[in-house]
C-alpha cells in the first residue's frame, strides 16, 4: 500500500514538472514569436507574409499543446491513466494552476 501510494505522489509530481516545463516552453516561444513579428514589421514585410507567419506558428504551437498532453498521458500504463486529473491543454493548466505551489516549489530547489 505504501508503495502504491508513493508511486502515485511520484507520478504526480512529475506531472507538475512535466506542464511546467512545457508551459515554460511555450512563454519562451511566444517570446519569440514577438521578435520575430517585430523583425517582420522592421523589414516592412507585406502583411500577407506576416499574417501567414502569425497562423502557422499559432497552428505549431497548438499542435505542441495537443501533442505534448497526447504524450504524457499515453505514457502511462493502464493502471495509473485514471490518475490523470486532466486530459487536454486547457484542464493541464487548471491542474497545474491548482498545484503551482508545489511546481513552484520544485524549480526553485534546482
């Protein structure tokens, strides 16, 4: 029982760290997406070349929200899938919203 117990805290926590890190990938993307908008906008590029820019990086990075999730809970064997208290992007980030202390926690001791 204990076991099962501590497997259970451990797969939980790396779930935090998990979101974590891909909502801190995301920040770090849309970060880019801002300079190179302004790298368009300097070069006086034509607005047709920058809104194709704008939706497929918005598509790309849609599709990493997706797919990131898709991932992680795919990874899980049978068993432990009903422990996933979330199952898409925007439940990914409520959850990891409801446990921020504990993410917090985690990238600070490192």
């Amino acid at each position: 029982m204990r076991s099962a117990n501590l497997s259970l805290r451990t797969i939980r926590i790396s779930h935090l760290i998990y979101l974590s890190a891909m909502m801190k990938s995301i920040e770090n993307l849309a970060t880019s997406r801002e300079l190179m908008l302004e790298y368009l906008l300097k070069t006086e590029k034509s607005s047709n070349a920058i809104t194709s820019f704008t939706i497929a990086f918005d598509k790309n990075v849609d599709h990493i929200k997706e797919n990131s999730i898709k991932v992680l809970i795919g990874s899980h064997p049978r068993f432990f899938k009903e422990y996933v208290d979330f199952d898409d992007w925007e439940s990914s980030m409520v959850y990891l919203a409801k446990h921020q202390k504990a993410a917090l926690e985690f990238w600070r001791t490192q």
